[in-house]
C-alpha cells in the first residue's frame, strides 16, 4: 500500500483522486493526517453476480427494515465512525468532506430504520458508472446487510459497472467479493468513470425501493 500524507483536503480534490482510483483515509478517528492511499490490490463487489444465501434472502423477503435513501447522511458517516467501534480510519476531516460531497449531491447513504431509530446503514461515493463504497454499520443483526443489497439493486438497474470496497475482508467473500490488480482497477475506472448515471434517477420511495430488491433477487436467481 502506497501512503501520502496531504493536509490540505477539499471535495474537488477529494473528487480527483477517485477518479485516478485513490482514496483518503486517517490512520484513526483522532489523527488530524490524512492519507491517499493506492492499494496494489482493489476489492470489488459484483452487481450481476452478486450472491445472496438462501437465508438471507428468506430474511430480505420479511422486510424487517425500512429503508430511506439520504435522509440522514450525517448520522449515517457518523454511525460508521462510531458505533460498535475501538477504531476508524474516518477521522473528523474526513466526516466533514464527506458532508459536503452529500451537499453537492456526490456523496449518498442508505438508511435502515426500525421502531423509527436509523440501525444501519451505509454510505459511499458515486461517479460515472461507478460507486465507491466506503463504510457501513449495524446496530441491529443484518441491517447493514439490508442496507447492502438495496445498495446494489439500485446500482443493477441504474447499470453500473463498478462496485468498489477497497479492500476484501471474510464478511463481504459471502457476497462474492473478489480482489484485482492495481492496474486493471484504474483501467476500468478510466472505462466507466465518465458516464452519465444519476444515483437518484429511481424512486426514493420505501415501497419501491423494497419491490427492487424483490426484482434484483429473482433476476439473479434466472440467471444463476
């Protein structure tokens, strides 16, 4: 992993080194330093093959949450931050950068809601044909895992190309998460990086949300 230190950080820059297939991140939550980080290796998510288990599922089909997309970005960053945590790499710059990417319509989250409390959630960035995510949490069993599946249904039928996690870890192999080279991570997002997607395009609407999971979930099980 390749680190650069850079003080100075601002949503256009923010903007640029994603582009470039860069990120920042803090060593943790009370390291002012933030760093450009380029992995010799990048983890993805599929969208089309994106594996769902028989008990998931099952446990999708119960709607056991809510779900509102960005209704509440800053409690949404802040979640992932904080909550259930020792540690993060998203110190205070990088909370208050974000809010202002979800300002100007770059950043997005998705919200989880049960007994009218947010308990989980997940957020990331959307550019071109691609979406970065960058953290989630659970206050409750699965609703990150609620919160991820409405993720990427929304990116199937907005067709995106590219679902980005950074880095691969056991929890996220069971979705079917897989890693790539440095090089053919930036090939791809110099392909996708300039089309033309807008993340709110579809319905923002509980019920609608839900039927596109509902949709997701049987088109890839055709196709299975």
């Amino acid at each position: 992993m390749e680190n650069k230190f850079h003080e100075n950080l601002s949503s256009e820059l923010i903007i640029q080194i994603y582009k470039l297939g860069i990120f920042p991140m803090a060593k943790n939550r009370f390291d002012s330093k933030i760093y450009f980080v380029n992995p010799k290796k990048r983890a993805l998510l599929p969208i089309k093959d994106f594996h769902v288990s028989k008990s998931f599922s099952r446990f999708i089909k119960k709607k056991p949450f809510y779900i509102t997309i960005n209704t509440n970005f800053k409690k949404v960053i802040n979640k992932c931050a904080t909550d259930n945590r020792s540690d993060t790499w998203i110190n205070k710059t990088i909370e208050k950068q974000f809010n202002n990417l979800h300002e100007i319509g770059v950043a997005h989250s998705i919200e989880c809601w049960k007994n009218h409390e947010i308990v989980g959630g997940i957020y990331g960035i959307a550019l071109g044909g691609c979406f970065f995510a960058e953290s989630m949490f659970s206050s409750v069993s699965n609703a990150s895992k609620f919160a991820l599946i409405n993720l990427v249904a929304r990116l199937y039928f907005l067709k995106y190309s590219i679902l980005d996690i950074q880095f691969i870890n056991d929890h996220l192999k069971q979705f079917g998460a897989f890693e790539i080279t440095q090089s053919l991570f930036k090939k791809k997002i110099s392909e996708y990086i300039n089309h033309t997607i807008d993340f709110q395009s579809l319905s923002v609407k509980d019920e609608d949300l839900f039927d596109n999971v509902l949709s997701f979930l049987q088109e890839i099980k055709e196709t299975s």
